[in-house]
C-alpha cells in the first residue's frame, strides 16, 4: 500500500505514510482504494473481487454478516466464475474467507460495526457507506473544477517534462503542477505520472544542492536539505533542468525541464498532458536490467524467458502509455496530499 519502505533493513514511513498518519480520512480512502487496486498484485483476484462485493454491501448499508452477506458473495464469485476445485460452486462459508482482510480493514475504520464473523451482527455505518461508495466510484460530493482551486491571488502553474535517462524506448511525460508542491509531493507526482510504486528512496539535484531526507543519506559530505521544506517554484523559479533519482540500487535517473511557467487564477490540479512507453518493473535491475528483461520477453527461446514472463506476472508492452489512467493515477495522488 506505498505507506512503509525498507531502510537499512527495517521498515519505516513512506513520505506518504507521514502524510497520512495524521490524516485519518485521506488514509483510509487509500486503504479501501488499495484494497480494490492491490497495485502489487498481492493478492488472487478472487480475493479482491470479494473485497469489492463486501464494499458494495457496505455501500448499500446492508448488514455485514456470514449469513447475510454470504450468500451474497457467494452468488457473485461464482457468476464470475469462481469455483471450488474447479467444479463445485463456493460455499457462503468460503466465500465471507475471502473478504475476511476486507472485512478487517473496514471494521478498523468503522465502516461496519462489526464483521461477517461476528454474532450479532450490525449495519454499516453511515460514515462507512460514505467511505464505501467513494470508494467504488460515487464521491458523495461533486469532483473538483478540471481547472483547478480558485486562489486569493495568482499560482503559478508548472509544465514539466521527465525523460527516464538511458532508457529504450525512452519512457517520457509531460505534466502540468501547481508551482506550490513541495519536492517530496512532486516526487509522488512523479512516481503516479510515470508508473513507479513508491517503493524506495529518492533524491533530487538542483545545480549543486541535494534535496533528500538526511536519515537516508549516510555521507556527511554534502550538504542536503529536506524536500518538505522546499517547494518546486523556491528551486526552480525560471525556465531550466533538474534531477530527479528514484531508488539508490537500481538508480533510475531522470532529466526534468521546466518546459513553461505560467501564471493562472486558479491553482492546478496536477495532470499528464502526453508522454510514451512504460514504466519498467520495480526492481528489475536499472537501465541494465530492463534492457536484459526486455530482451528476454523478447525472445521465447531464451534461457530466461520463461521465468521473466513469471516473474513480472504475464505479458509486458514496453510501449504501452495510456493518459488517461496516468493522470487518474495523478488525481488520486494529489488526493492524498
């Protein structure tokens, strides 16, 4: 769920996970979006196909119990074709199983009262089906302007352009911020435009200053200032080029140009604007690596096709882009800022 990362063999916060930490609604919208999107692939899709069945539940305030809820999906795993050893449909029994983390998430949050497993039984509450049909797709409130938030005066609205350095075919997009962002919420810009997952360190490189969390960086001898302390438009004030380097193993480098900046009314929503070819996997071993795994997905008769086709979990289009779903990645990384 992008909220912890390892350092030096432990796990602490992500800089979402401090956001989020004291920000109990924008936290669990993140965990119920999680739940449908597993962006990991953790878990089978019948477990998420029930944790979406249980959020429909929740949504319609329908109690939340084995003997209810059940039956219901039950019925719904197996229209969709889930069976038991590949002949028997699911019993009401197996099927509440498969939305038992679902289950648990939702009564941490207070969405329902109690779980399928629990006698009595109680409805969702009315916070939770708030939460539960935001989560499915029906905000309870109208989505923002397209343009943006109205401002007191004028905000600065960014066009940047990120190339992944070295990369063939070079994966590229044009984005458009608000000028405001600090340097860590533009490296979640960054991770959602392009397609990363938020699983390690990052930096950036202003000239000669280093912008990064001290705690990461062992060596005293550069000087490195906290990205929450800084925003874009303090480093970057005029038209020119930056750094940005995701993850110290692999080392994904990438060349930022602030392409305009442009004064508006309103402050921008962050979006992508265009941009070409996919992100490569989480460590997949940098541009070495991905040139390797490309070359092996390539070709069917090399030693490491198979295991590479098994390994990122099916067919990979390394010239895959789709817009439209990397600024939805955007909308819903800025609604976690």
């Amino acid at each position: 769920m992008r909220l912890v990362r390892k350092l030096k063999g432990r796990l602490v916060l992500s800089p979402a996970g401090r956001r989020l930490r004291d920000d109990p609604v924008a936290l669990a919208g993140h965990l119920v979006d999680s739940l449908l999107e597993d962006p990991d692939a953790s878990q089978p899709d019948a477990v998420r196909q029930a944790a979406c069945l249980l959020l429909l539940a929740t949504a319609a305030g329908r109690p939340v119990q084995k003997r209810a809820t059940g039956p219901f999906l039950a019925a719904y795993l197996t229209y969709a074709g889930w069976t038991r050893g590949g002949r028997d449909p699911l019993t009401p029994s197996e099927s509440s199983s498969l939305a038992r983390d679902a289950e648990d998430v939702l009564v941490y949050l207070g969405a329902i009262r109690s779980g399928l497993w629990s006698d009595p039984a109680g409805p969702a509450t009315d916070d939770g089906v708030l939460l539960a049909r935001y989560a499915l797709g029906r905000p309870a409130v109208a989505p923002p302007d397209a343009r943006g938030t109205p401002t007191a005066g004028t905000a600065s609205t960014y066009v940047l352009r990120v190339e992944l350095t070295g990369s063939d075919p070079l994966v590229w997009r044009r984005i458009t911020v608000p000028g405001d962002l600090t340097l860590s919420q533009l490296h979640e810009v960054l991770q959602a435009a392009l397609g990363w997952e938020d699983y390690h360190l990052f930096r950036f490189r202003v000239g000669e200053r280093m912008f990064m969390e001290a705690s990461d960086w062992d060596d005293g001898t550069e000087l490195i200032t906290d990205p929450d302390s800084v925003t874009l438009q303090e480093v970057m004030p005029a038209v020119g080029a930056f750094e940005y380097e995701y993850d110290f193993g692999d080392s994904w480098q990438h060349g930022l140009v602030v392409e305009s900046i442009e004064q508006d009314d309103f402050r921008a929503q962050p979006r992508c604007t265009d941009g070409a070819n996919a992100c490569p996997p989480e460590d997949v071993g940098g541009i070495g690596g991905y040139a390797e795994f490309l070359e092996a997905l390539d070709d069917p008769e090399h030693e490491q096709h198979d295991s590479m086709l098994e390994w990122t979990g099916g067919p990979f289009d390394a010239a895959a882009f789709d817009r439209a779903a990397s600024s939805e990645r955007l909308r819903i990384a800025s609604a976690l800022m």
